[in-house]
C-alpha cells in the first residue's frame, strides 16, 4: 500500500480517493480535520 498526501486535490469534493493499493489523500483535509479517522478507514476498505 502506498500512502500519498497531496496539496492539490482539495477541490471540495472529496477529501481522498484510493486507485489500487494507493490511498491519496488531501493535505488540507487532513490539515483541518485531523481526527477524521472514518476517512482514512473508508478509504482503507477499497484497498481490502
């Protein structure tokens, strides 16, 4: 699995998107929200 954090893809539609075994994420999302763990979990169940 391959984490990415990227500053360019907070464009208010969704704060991560996951393509394979890569989970990327907003780093303005994670920024302003640092306690939304259902994010990262949501996106950990695509790589399942």
């Amino acid at each position: 699995m391959v984490v990415v954090f990227r500053s360019d893809l907070h464009d208010g539609k969704a704060p991560a998107l996951t393509l394979g075994n890569r989970m990327q994420f907003s780093a303005q999302w994670i920024a302003e929200h640092p306690d939304d763990f259902g994010m990262v979990i949501h996106e950990l169940t695509h790589v399942i």
